[in-house]
C-alpha cells in the first residue's frame, strides 16, 4: 500500500509517511488504496480483545511493518497505562445511544488512543529507513494532544518533543499536565495568541529550509505528532472497528447493520478515522461532526463553503474544538475530489490568500452523503452534560456533551433512529469546574479552584476522581517558556541548545 500526498508529491510507503509526518509540498499523506474487511473479519472481532483488533485493522492499514513489530509494539501501547482492560469501553447513555469512551488512556483523553502508540510506530520507521538522527517532533496543542505526546514521547531513545500551547487558551488542568512534565527530552512552550496561531507556527517551521538544515546540523530531523501525521490517524481507525464489534457482541447490531458516530469535531482527524474505517468495509451510516461556537465546519458541511474571512474565534469550555482551520479536512477534500492534488492545491492556496473557497456540486454530492453536521452554544453544553446526568445518570465532558447535545438535534431533525454512538473523548475530570458548574450551578463552583471542584464533583456524583488530576497541584512546574507567535522557530532553537 503507498500514501499519497493530497497535494500530488510522489508516493511513499507508510513508514515514511509517518517518518515524514507532512509531505513535501505541504499535503497530507492518504492511503492509495484502503483495505477491505470481510464481513467475516469483522465478525471475528467480536470475539477479540481491543490489542487483538488494533492487530488485525493495522496489520492491514501498514503494510510495510511486520506483524511481529505490530504486536509488540500494541502490547507496549495499549497496556498498563489504561485504567480499564477494555481499553475503549462501550458503555450505554439511557435507550438512546452509545458512549465510545476514549478517554481511559494516562492523560485522559482520546489523543492517548493514538500518542501511545505513535512513538513506536515512529521509531519503527526510522529503523526502517536508516535514520540515524534523532526524531525531533514538533505539537501544537488545543490542551490534550500536548500532554498525550509529552507522555508517549517521554524518556523514549532517539526523540526529542516540543509542546506548544496557547497561552490562557487551556485548562487549568490541561496546562499543569503539560509544564508538570518531567523527563530529559521534552520541551513546552506557551505562545501569546490561539491554538490556529500555534498551529500555523509549527507549520511554517515545518516548511522553512534554513530551520530543516540547522536542526540537520545538530543531528535532528523534525517529524509531527500532530493529526497531519497519518501515524496519529491509523490508530484511531481501530477503535470504530472495535466499537461496532462490541455492539456485534452485545447484540445491539447484526453483521452489516449501520452504525452512526456522532463526533465532537476539531481538527477532523478522530472523525476522518471513523471514514477510513467505513472505506476498509466497516458499515458506517451517517457521521455527524459536532462543533462549538467555533462552527466552521457546520456551515461548510450545508453549505459547501469553508469561510474564515469574517469569522471571530471563540473560546470556549470545550477548548479541544476551538479551531478555525481544520487540517484534516484536506484529507477529506482529496477523497471527495476523485485524488485531484491540483485541485485541493488550488482550494488550499484559496484559504490561505482570500480565506474562503467552496466546493463543486459533485464534492458536495459526496460530501452530504457521508456526514451531517451540527453545534452548540456554551449554554447547550452544560444543559446537556446537566440532563445527560439527571436523566441518564451518565456523566460527560464539556466535548462529548457537544456531540451528545447534536446527536439528538440530528435525530429530532432527521429521524434516523440508525444505532447510534456518541465518541466521548475526554473525561469530565479533565474539565472539572465547567462540569460541576453544569451539573449543580454556578454556585457551586465559586470560589473553588479546578481541584476543588473535581472534589465536589467526585462526592457529588460518586464517580472517581482519576489520580492523574488529583496527584497534580503537588507536582513542581518544569516548563515557563513564552514566546510570540511569529519567534516560535527561535524559541524552539533556544530551548534545545
Ligand atoms: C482533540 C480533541 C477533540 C477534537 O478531535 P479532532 O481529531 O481534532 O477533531 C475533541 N475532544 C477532545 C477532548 C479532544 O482532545
């Protein structure tokens, strides 16, 4: 199997895809061809633990490694750092739905699915292609995906990895998980600006020669841990497979039945995933992508128009999403355009110049008939994390309570009453305060601090506090760095020399 770039460079195995993190000319890597699984191989899985599954999906989604390398490589990934032996359990939300928890990983949220086996999937490939230098990566984070690759990345021989945030722009919870990070070969840094700032930084280092030939000259090479990377998407193709096995397992499915995902959307690469799952024969109905306030992606999916000109960024309690420009829908527009790269070369050169382009009819045919699209104001998220809790007795994050609340706009618009999961990505301990204040008042949360309220909300509701939250306040910062946005190159040299 060979991966093109969605700009048109040639072709390269997956290994080097993943080495590479992002292509040459800019693109993003997309498998040629997808796998196919029987309905027997997907039967099979029912009967498989989730190590066994991610085995058989990516055996077949990376070819160029041994089964062998795969095996140990899961183990390693998928073993003692879940708190539950399902790894992404299923769990049921009332009569209505699914939960899809992700969020059983070390830094309790869905970016560990993917970060905790990246590293080897890395390594693996360097192996491969005689690098010899060491593999510097390069993260702009929303809040999760930092901590998720400083924790992979930790003390691993052979990688260096730099964290970028926005400042203010995370959780208190999230910007301790990542300054409390220990280890000889991890850096973090906040930049004054949002995360599409961080974002557009770490890509224009990505592509500036002279930073290429200076970290060359001191033995590194620079490779991504970002969802451009196809080494971050290929993992989470396995949990869609893994969620339709357990509900061919518990009998909520038969073989074949569809199954819609419902996903709280921000850099379109969790959902992306669930696509490549449905393109490998995985019976995928409709995928409804669920935004915030930062609704970008809602009116280019009923509209067909990507629009950033006027549009003001907002931050809110479900920081993970807010983002205006959403790498991975280049993966998406490349599929959708019959693997036209000059096309999409054209549709991206649009929205870096005018910050606007729309799609032609045949795209949006294609388009409308995969997804749907949904938001929901900061309101609608706590109305929702309050009523999934007093209702169903299930608790949710700020994100999940996005997808949640829009799955059932959907199904009140649509009438689709296809089985249906929600993907929850993060625990609600990640977001204690704004969970608290959802599930019994402002006043509750006043005057506490985000530990304070993750107590609260422990005895209040009688779920666990997770001792990665609890364990944080005691733990020495290790990381002050600041830097504008337009000198993150010069912070990243100054902080390795
Ligand atoms: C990253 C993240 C998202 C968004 O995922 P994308 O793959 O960027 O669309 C949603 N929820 C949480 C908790 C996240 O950390």
């Amino acid at each position: 199997m060979q991966m093109l770039s969605t700009r048109g460079a040639a072709p390269v195995s997956p290994s080097m895809a993943i080495l590479r993190g992002l292509a040459p000319d800019g693109g993003l890597y997309v498998p040629a061809q997808y796998p196919s699984f029987a309905d027997a191989d997907i039967e099979a899985m029912a009967g498989m633990n989730y190590r066994e599954r991610a085995l058989a999906v990516l055996t077949r989604f990376l070819p160029d490694f041994s089964r062998e390398e795969l095996a140990a490589a899961i183990d390693g990934a998928y073993g003692t750092g879940f708190d539950c032996e399902a790894v992404a359990p299923l769990v049921r939300v009332g009569s209505r739905a699914h939960a899809l928890e992700l969020w059983h990983g070390p830094t309790l949220a869905f970016k560990d699915m993917a970060l905790q086996l990246l590293p080897y999937l890395l390594t693996l490939s360097g192996k491969k292609h005689g690098e010899t230098r060491e593999v510097f990566i390069l993260v702009a984070t929303s809040g999760d995906t930092g901590k998720a690759a400083l924790e992979g990345f930790l003390d691993v021989p052979g990688t260096r990895c730099c964290v970028f945030y926005p400042e203010g722009g995370v959780s208190r919870a999230q910007y301790l998980q990542m300054v409390t990070t220990g280890g000889s070969n991890t850096h973090v840094i906040a930049v004054r600006g949002n995360f599409d700032d961080a974002q557009t930084g770490v890509k224009r280092i990505f592509a500036d020669p002279a930073f290429a030939k200076e970290m060359d000259r001191q033995g590194r090479v620079l490779s991504s841990a970002n969802s451009i990377n196809f080494g971050r998407l290929v993992p989470q193709v396995v949990y869609y497979f893994s969620a339709y096995a357990d509900m061919l397992a518990s009998g909520a499915v038969r073989m074949g039945d569809p199954v819609n995902f419902c996903v709280p959307t921000g850099n379109f690469g969790d959902i992306l995933a669930a696509d490549y799952a449905r393109k490998a024969g995985l019976p995928v109905g409709k995928l409804i992508c669920a935004s915030n306030e930062n609704n970008v992606l809602t009116d280019f999916i009923r509209t067909g128009t990507y629009d950033i000109r006027t549009r003001a960024f907002h931050r809110t309690i479900s920081p993970s999403m807010d983002i205006l420009i959403s790498s991975n829908l280049e993966r998406l527009l490349f599929d959708l355009s019959g693997c036209d790269g000059a096309k999409i070369r054209d549709m991206m050169g649009k929205l870096a110049g005018e910050r606007v382009y729309t799609i032609d009819g045949a795209m949006m045919a294609g388009l409308t008939a995969r997804y749907d699209a949904g938001y929901v104001d900061e309101a609608g998220i706590r109305a929702e994390i309050a009523r999934t809790w007093s209702k169903e007795h299930y608790l949710m994050d700020t994100h999940t309570a996005v997808a949640s609340a829009v799955l059932r706009e959907y199904q009140a618009r649509t009438g689709d009453s296809t089985p249906s999961v929600i993907v929850s990505t993060a625990s609600p301990y990640k977001f204690g305060a704004a969970v608290l204040e959802a599930v019994a008042g402002k006043a509750a949360a006043q005057g506490l601090d985000d530990f304070a309220c993750c107590r609260a909300l422990s005895q209040l509701t009688g779920t666990r506090e997770p001792d990665q939250i609890a364990k944080l306040p005691q733990m020495p910062i290790r990381h002050s760095a600041v830097c504008d946005r337009d000198a993150m190159a010069q912070a990243v040299l100054e902080a390795v020399r």
